[in-house]
C-alpha cells in the first residue's frame, strides 16, 4: 500500500476530531518510527511503498478512541532524553520540563558542579525528572519515589535507557511511617515533586485522551482535600531536608495562593511562586534556612 494513500486513510478518519496539522503530526511520527521513512522522504518519493500496512492502521485506530499518540508509540521526549511510557504512568509535560529547568538553572554555578548533592523525586513516574536531573547534574545521587510498582518498572527502564543510576523506592508518601524510614537514613538537598493535583471538579474541563487513558492515581485528589500530597510532602520535607535544602513542586494553576499559605504554615522560608510560559502559576520553591 503506498504510504500517501494511508496518509489520505488518516485525514479522512480524524477529519473534525483532531486538527489537520495534528493528524499529519501522528501519521509522521508513526511512518517513522514503524517504517524507518521521514517526512522529507516521503516528500521526495511521493511513490513509497509499504509491504504491511497492519501495524500504522492499528494505530490509527487507537488515535480514533483518543489514545494518546505517545502511548501508542510507547515513548516520548521530556528534556531532551527519551522516554519508554505506557498506561501506568503519566505522559511527561511541557511545564514539568520547565520545572526541572528551574531546578538546574538554580544549581547551575560552577562552585555547584563539583558539589556532591543528594535529591528525592516523590511520585517519579516515568522517572522524567530523577533521570532528567541526574543527567544534567552528574554529581548528584538521585533517589525517585513511588507507590506504583508499576510505574517504578518503566522508570527503572528509563533510567537505563538514559544510562543514569537512580536508587528506587517503592513507598506510599501519605504514610508519614514509611517516610519518616527513608528520612532517618537519609537526608536530601533536594525534594522535589509533582504529585497528583487534579481536583474531581476539573474533570468536566479535560481531554478524553487524559481521562480516559491516562492513570488516575497520577492526576486525582479529592476536591475538599486537594493539597494532601502537598501537606505530607511538606512535613516529610522538614525532616528529610539538609539545613540549607529546597523543596520544588509542580502546582495545581489554581491553587497557587493555597499552596504558598500551606509552605507557610510549615514556616518554611523564601517562598517563591513561579508561573509557567502561559503565564498560569505552575511551580514554587521553598527553602528550609532564610
Ligand atoms: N513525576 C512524573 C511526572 O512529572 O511526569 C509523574 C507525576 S504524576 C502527576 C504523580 C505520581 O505520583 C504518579 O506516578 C503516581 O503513581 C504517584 N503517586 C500517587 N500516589 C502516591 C503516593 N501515595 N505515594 C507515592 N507516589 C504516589
Ligand atoms: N498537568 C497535568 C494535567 O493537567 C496534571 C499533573 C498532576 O496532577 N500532577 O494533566
């Protein structure tokens, strides 16, 4: 079958439900990754042929209930570096790249490089930001948490793919006992995390290709207690932090203000919040010393 008639296949299929730009977007990515042809390739040789046509029709019928593109794939990009992920973890965001950039430009002084740091990533998923900021920082010992067995494996996956040693942990960060364990052996320069912040309520707001194949325990809280994981994490933090260290979240762009008043009552200090290139608040940092 000749590939420019598959991509015909493909606009007629999502015709209204994605953008043209979009579907061309998924039929790109697919050709190459399954049949090794870029799209300057196929603009040349408009002819191509295909012997098997199952394996990018299947897909297409996985894009038609809303599947992400990335799942389908199985990988992705987040910072640069690839990343394996399927349905137990969450797809690696553009404003978690930006956080880990926040985390790197604010460790980024040459008296830093050869400074040994320790750091924690709670709910790692996919390990994109342990793996991202063990790459950039080499010098640190990276550890990356999660209460999702399933989610550790792919990101011990990942960890190899991008040939950085992550130490994982299998815990529950609510249950202060658990914590309290690994903050007795260890303490950490940095904590950082982005952990389920998605209220119930916002629900109605979101992509079916979110709600309907992304895991809900990476994105749900309840809606009359949505800052749990913050709350614990800010307690744990206060034990597991170095005298100087620094606790960075990804935050709910609704919650901004809730989420500073919370680091507040834990009295920690330079409380900074920080917006994303949409402008919506989407990180802070706090610091345990003034
Ligand atoms: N760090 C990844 C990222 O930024 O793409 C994934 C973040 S996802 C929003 C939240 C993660 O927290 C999920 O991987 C989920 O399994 C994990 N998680 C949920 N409840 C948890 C708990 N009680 N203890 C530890 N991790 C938890
Ligand atoms: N930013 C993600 C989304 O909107 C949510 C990530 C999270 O809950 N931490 O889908």
């Amino acid at each position: 079958m000749k590939l420019k008639e598959i991509q015909n296949t493909f606009r007629t299929n999502l015709n209204g439900a994605y953008e043209n730009e979009e579907i061309d977007r998924f039929f790109y990515l697919l050709i190459e990754d399954y049949y090794g042809v870029s799209r300057l390739q196929l603009a040349m040789n408009p002819g191509i042929e295909i012997e098997n046509s199952k394996a990018i029709l299947d897909a297409l019928e996985l894009i038609k209930e809303h599947k992400p593109i990335q799942y389908i794939m199985g990988e992705t990009e987040f910072y640069g570096l690839p990343f394996k992920v399927n349905g137990h973890v969450l797809i690696p965001r553009p404003e978690t790249e930006e956080l880990v950039e926040w985390i790197l430009n604010c460790h980024s002084e040459p008296s830093e490089e050869s400074r040994k740091i320790t750091i924690l990533d709670i709910g790692t998923g996919s390990g994109c930001i342990a793996i991202a900021l063990a790459k950039n920082l080499p010098n640190a010992k990276v550890y990356a948490l999660d209460v999702s067995k399933d989610a550790l494996k792919i990101a011990k996956q990942n960890a190899e793919l991008n040939k950085v040693n992550i130490e994982f942990i299998e815990a529950d960060i609510l249950s202060l006992c658990q914590g309290e364990d690994i903050s007795k052996s260890q303490k950490f320069d940095i904590i950082v995390s982005n952990p389920p912040y998605v209220r119930e309520l916002e629900k109605e707001m979101m992509n079916h290709n979110v709600l309907d194949h992304e895991p809900h325990l990476a994105l749900f809280v309840k809606d009359n207690n949505p800052l749990l994981f913050y709350e614990a994490i800010s307690g744990f933090a206060k034990t597991a932090l170095t005298e100087n260290g620094q606790l960075f979240f990804e935050i709910n762009e609704y919650l901004g203000k809730e989420t500073v008043d919370l680091l507040e009552k834990y009295k920690f200090k330079n409380i900074e919040l920080k917006q994303d290139i949409f402008g919506k608040n989407r990180m802070v940092k706090a610091e345990i010393n003034s």
